[in-house]
C-alpha cells in the first residue's frame, strides 16, 4: 500500500507564494523606486557628513576647525578643494572675509536646518492629525468650529506669522535654544493643508464597515479613531508631512534670509546666503556652497515624498514595457502552429 502526498497548489509561477503584509508591500514598491532610493541614501550621507564633520550633542566632529572660529585667511579664502587628484586642503569651502571655515558653517548650517525642519514636520503633523481626525470624525458643531479655526489661520500669510512668532519667542531663550524655538513656533501653524486632508479620508473612512462593526463592538470614539481608522489613513498623512518637510526647510531658510529666523552666532543655511549675498560676485563660493546644499535638500524630500506616494497608492503600478510586449506576443507565437495545421 503506498501513500501519496498532495502538492501544494500551483498558481502560475510553480510554487506558492505566501501573502505579503502592508509594509512588505510598501517597502517592495518603494525599494523599487530607483529615484526615491537614492535620494534617500543622498540625503543619509548629508547628514552623515555634517553630523559627523561638525559633531553633535557635545561630542566632536572629525573637521579641525568650528563654524564661529576666526583664522587667518589663505590664498584669499578661496577653497582648496581639489579632485584630481582628491584633496580637501586647509579650507576645501573656502574662508569668509573674517576667516571662518565655510565648510564648517556650511555643515553647521545643514545641521541647524535640517533641525528646524524636522521640528515642523513633527509638530505641524501632529496637530494637522489631531484637528482632521477630530473634524472628520464627529463632524457637527467640532467640525465647524476646528474648520473655522482653520481658515482663520490660513488666511493669514504664513512667512509673516511665522516671522511674528519666531521673532517674539527668539527674544525670551538661549540662543542655543533659538533654532528649537523657531521650529516650534513655526510648526504650530503649519499644520493647516494636513489637517483638511486627513478630514477629508476621516469623513470616507468613518463610513466604512469595519468603524460600524467597532462601533457595534462597544469601542469607544477615541479607540476608533486612533486604532482602527488613522493606521487606513497613515500612508496619505506620511506622503503629506514628507512634502511639507520640503516646504518647511524653505521656510526656514526664507526666515533667516531676512533676519527673522535662525540668528548670530548660530548659522543655518539661509543666514549664509543672507550673511553672503553682497560677495556673489567677488567671493561666489560663499553663496553657492549653502545654496547647493538646499536644493539638494529639498530634491531628496521631494523625490522621497514623491516615492511614498507610489507606494502607499495601490493604483499606482511601475508599468514596464518588456513583460508587456511579451505577454502580447505569447499568444501569437502559441497560436502559430496550431493555424498552419489547419
């Protein structure tokens, strides 16, 4: 007597495949997005580079010199830096008119704005989340009331609200403290698109099956809210903050472009395009090396943001033209024998 064992089922490729959770999902489209990819390994290495050159929470950076420490200038502080063959030099960015390092304020200014913009997207976020998820879930008299609120704040411009806040809450802190302040201030009112948006998936996903079997259950609105409908809603709120952070370092950077943000000693990076505006013709390499860094900044958010939206999108799907045409031409090439018989 022999047993047989059954095969598992085959779909298609041969062997079965077991289902993918979200995340997986998630992660497979967005490793498949070549540019989102190495914009973010772009901006790891930014970062890597100013937070290592420069150091952070006290503990030193690799670079000799310190983005306030006065030298004598070389070579009439142009830049040293070299690629062939590669050689960074004494001063690779080059020395202001007093001697400073431009490499070293270059990375303490990435540091300061990176900071900023991080605040503003973790604060802007989280009242966005908070006042949307509200407004769209009671709907009624908390809608109109949180909506309200939030016109009134988006009828105001928001570089002079922000210019207004940072300046008043700059005057009564540290100045170390000023960078944590202004990301702050700045983001307790930029927090406006997201939260519209995030009311307007509340107001879809509050009517879905899955809220009336909770509701049904005896959950309460709180655990609906934040168990059950805002993980659905997760992929739209990461994919906004990611382009607001883009927004948020321009803001930042237009702020202490004219005297309202990030102030001396500290540096950031519009301060130095503001600080070196009147060289850019005499001493170019004092405006583009901070203006270099913020465009490749906001690239590498933009690109990123651009890839968590594919991504958490089911509709979107990476057409590729080689599986296509030979899926088209399988049947044909099939076929063919088949009609020369007959």
């Amino acid at each position: 007597m022999t047993t047989t064992t059954s095969a598992p089922t085959v779909h298609g490729s041969g062997e079965e495949k077991p289902g993918l959770s979200q995340g997986q999902i998630v992660r497979k489209r967005f490793i498949g997005n070549t540019a989102a990819v190495t914009s973010l390994v772009v901006f790891v290495l930014i970062l890597a580079l100013a937070y290592t050159a420069g150091g952070f929470f006290g503990i030193p950076g690799w670079w000799k010199y310190s983005h306030n420490e006065v030298n004598d200038l070389l070579n009439g502080g142009r830049p040293t830096l070299q690629l062939f063959p590669f050689s960074l030099g004494e001063h690779p960015f080059g020395q202001d008119r007093l001697g400073r390092d431009t490499f070293a304020q270059t990375m303490r200014g990435v540091q300061i704005s990176v900071t900023v913009m991080f605040i503003i997207g973790i604060v802007g976020g989280t009242i966005g989340v908070v006042v949307g998820a509200l407004a769209g879930y009671f709907r009624g008299w908390v809608d109109n009331a949180l909506m309200r609120m939030t016109d009134v704040v988006i009828v105001i411009p928001l570089i002079i609200l922000a210019a207004v806040l940072g300046q008043v809450a700059s005057r009564s802190v540290a100045a170390n403290l000023q960078p944590l302040v202004l990301g702050l201030m700045v983001g307790l009112i930029a927090w406006t698109g997201l939260a519209r948006l995030v009311r307007a998936e509340f107001l879809s996903l509050r009517e879905r099956e899955f809220v009336d079997a909770a509701r049904i259950a005896g959950a309460s609105s709180s655990r609906i809210i934040f168990r059950h409908i805002l993980p659905n809603a997760v992929g739209v709120i990461i994919v906004f903050v990611t382009l607001s952070m883009s927004s948020a370092i321009l803001l930042e950077t237009s702020l202490s472009y004219i005297g309202m943000g990030v102030k001396a000693p500290d540096v950031s990076l519009g301060l130095l395009i503001s600080q070196n505006q009147e060289a850019f013709s005499t001493r170019p390499w004092l405006f583009w090396w901070p203006g270099m860094f913020i465009v490749a900044i906001c690239l590498c958010i933009n690109f990123i943001g651009d890839g968590l939206r594919d991504a958490f999108d089911p509709r979107q799907k990476k057409f590729n033209a080689k599986k296509a045409r030979d899926t088209t031409a399988g049947p044909r090439k099939s076929a063919g024998p088949q009609a020369k018989e007959q």
